[in-house]
C-alpha cells in the first residue's frame, strides 16, 4: 500500500484494521505533509472517525496519540537524513514496539481515564524521546 493509499484509507475509515505499524507510518507522513499542528488535527479527527467507524469510539485515546506523535517526531529529528518512513522505522526501530510508551509512563498512568480523556504528562521520564538502539546501549550503560 502507498502511503497515499494509507492516508486516503485512514481518512475514509475504509481500512479493515489499522494496525500499530501503519499507524506509525502514517503518523511519519502527516509529520513529513502537514507539520505538527496539522498532524495533531488530522490524527486526532481521523481516529476518532476511525474508531467510530469500527463500533469502538472508546478506544479513542488522548494522551497515547500526543505521546507517539512526540515519539515519532523526536525520532525524525534524530534521523534527518531518513528519507521515508521504513528508513527512520530502520533507524529507530523501537516506534514499532507498542510498549514503547512503558518507558515514559507507569501502565497505571497510561491506562487511566484522565489520561485517555486529556493530555497526561509522562510519570516516568521527564520527556518522550527516541532513542537509536546504540544511544540505549548507552543510556543502559550509563545507569
């Protein structure tokens, strides 16, 4: 699929599923397109229509979208030479691990209604960013 084709699916709620990956991808192209503001709009107007869409507007989560917005844009400013989003996936492979926000919130944090509601700062880090595997190397080695 293109990413025209993701992003045209998205907006359309006509994809059969919307898995972690492609949610990723599409967050590097509205980021890439649109800049942070207009990715934050579109993502949000567009899992609500999607989640909707799919009989489970509950699902519809706040923090955990700003979160891997923040994840995803530190990992494109770390990487500015990737030219598409499988080069920064390659470069910063943990976006494609769901869990990834574990290291910056407690699940008790990130499963609760305030933080699905509205925006909830992380509770175990001091801010969201991504780390190349060599830079957690590092950071595991420091500690």
């Amino acid at each position: 699929m293109t990413d025209n084709e993701l992003v045209h699916g998205f907006e359309a709620a006509s994809l059969p599923a919307f898995p972690h990956a492609d949610h990723v991808r599409l967050t590097i192209v509205y980021l890439a397109r649109h800049g942070r503001a207009e990715t934050e709009r579109r993502l949000f107007d567009g899992l609500r229509r999607f989640a909707a869409a799919k009989g489970v507007p509950e699902k519809f989560h706040v923090t955990m979208t700003l979160a891997w917005i923040d994840l995803v844009e530190d990992a494109v400013r770390q990487h500015p030479n990737a030219r598409s989003a499988a080069d920064l996936v390659a470069a910063c492979p943990q976006l494609l691990d769901r869990d990834a926000l574990l290291q910056f919130y407690s699940p008790e944090c990130l499963k609760s209604d305030e933080a699905r509601r509205q925006w909830v700062p992380p509770d175990r880090a001091p801010r969201i960013q991504s780390m190349s595997p060599a830079a957690r190397q590092t950071e595991i080695e420091r500690i």
